[in-house]
C-alpha cells in the first residue's frame, strides 16, 4: 500500500532556521516546500496539495497573518501553525481568530513542531492537572503583552503605538527589538 507523502509548506526568512527545520521534517517522513517570503508562499498554495503549513510570523519586517486566511480559501482542512521568535497573547488569538490551528514560541525543534502541526488546535480547552497553579505574570511579561495588544490595534504602525501608549517612538522601538520576557 502506498500512502501519501503529507506536504508541508514552510514559509520562513531565516535560512539557516529553514534549512535545519526541513531537513528535520524530510527525515520525520514529511515533503516539505520553502518560502522565504509571502508572493513564494501563495505560489506553491495554488500549484501544490499541501496538508500543513508552518508560517514565522515575522517575514522580513511584515506580518504572515494575512496569509493564514489566503492558504485557507484554497484548503479549508489544511492545518497552520505559527511560529515566531516574539509570541504574545496578542498575536496568538489573532492567529487564531484567522484560522491558524496552533501558535508556538520559538525556539522550537522538531518534534516540538510536529506536535504542534498534528496534535489538537490551541484554541481547544487543554487537560487541566488538579495539582497545577497557574503563575501570574511577571509586570515585564504583562507590559510586552500591552504593547503587542496596541500594536496589533494599531496594524503594526510604531508612530500610531506610541502616541497611544503616550510613550516616545524611539523607546518603543528599543522594546520592541527586545525578545519577549519570561512570563
């Protein structure tokens, strides 16, 4: 019996991460297509049957969010996962909203990936541990939080964020290069 190769679009603009992660998922039994940018990526979902798509969400400066309902309209049962280097609240449940299955922070292996690809979407209830506390966020966590929420209100416009925020443009940028804090 021979079963089909499941296909995974990965749309990814660091190229030593892309590599790794490919090479990684050949192995796992996967085809996996590359795009380093967002016009490669609606190329290979009209001309290619892809089952999974793994999207960074930061392509070069510019959200992949916009693409999450474009690889939709073409397979409404292909399974997206996004993965980005500055996760937050913000950001998940706008991915979400838009009909991505899951939302992983990197750094991320493989197998992490894989689980995140296959396993149940994120917006399912997770099994609760009787046992388990929920820790509250740390002010640091809970400020990065606030200003990804006004950014993403804001369509990424810095300008329109700071003057929001009532904050100076070159201080938010500076917080913004910093990688998200630890909860």
């Amino acid at each position: 019996m021979n079963k089909k190769q499941k296909t995974i679009l990965l749309v990814e603009d660091d190229d030593v991460f892309s590599r790794v992660i490919s090479r990684a998922l050949v192995h796992r039994g996967y085809e996996v297509f590359y795009a380093a940018q967002a016009d490669s990526a609606i190329v290979l979902n009209e001309t290619e049957a892809l089952d999974y798509a793994i999207l960074d969400l930061n392509l070069g400066g510019h959200t992949s969010l916009k693409l999450i309902p474009v690889l939709k309209e073409k397979n409404p049962i292909i399974r997206i996962l996004i993965l980005t280097g500055y996760a937050s609240i913000a950001t998940a449940v706008e991915a979400i909203k838009l009909g991505a299955d899951n939302y992983l922070a990197k750094p991320a292996n493989a197998d992490e990936i894989v689980s995140a690809l296959v396993e149940k979407p994120a917006g399912e209830a997770p099994s609760h541990d009787s046992n388990a506390t929920m820790e509250p966020m740390s002010v640091r966590r809970l400020e990065w939080e606030h200003i990804q929420k006004i950014l993403m209100e804001n369509d990424g416009n810095i300008s329109a964020t700071a003057r929001q925020l009532r904050m100076h443009r070159r201080t938010l940028q500076r917080k913004l290069q910093k990688r998200p804090v630890a909860k």
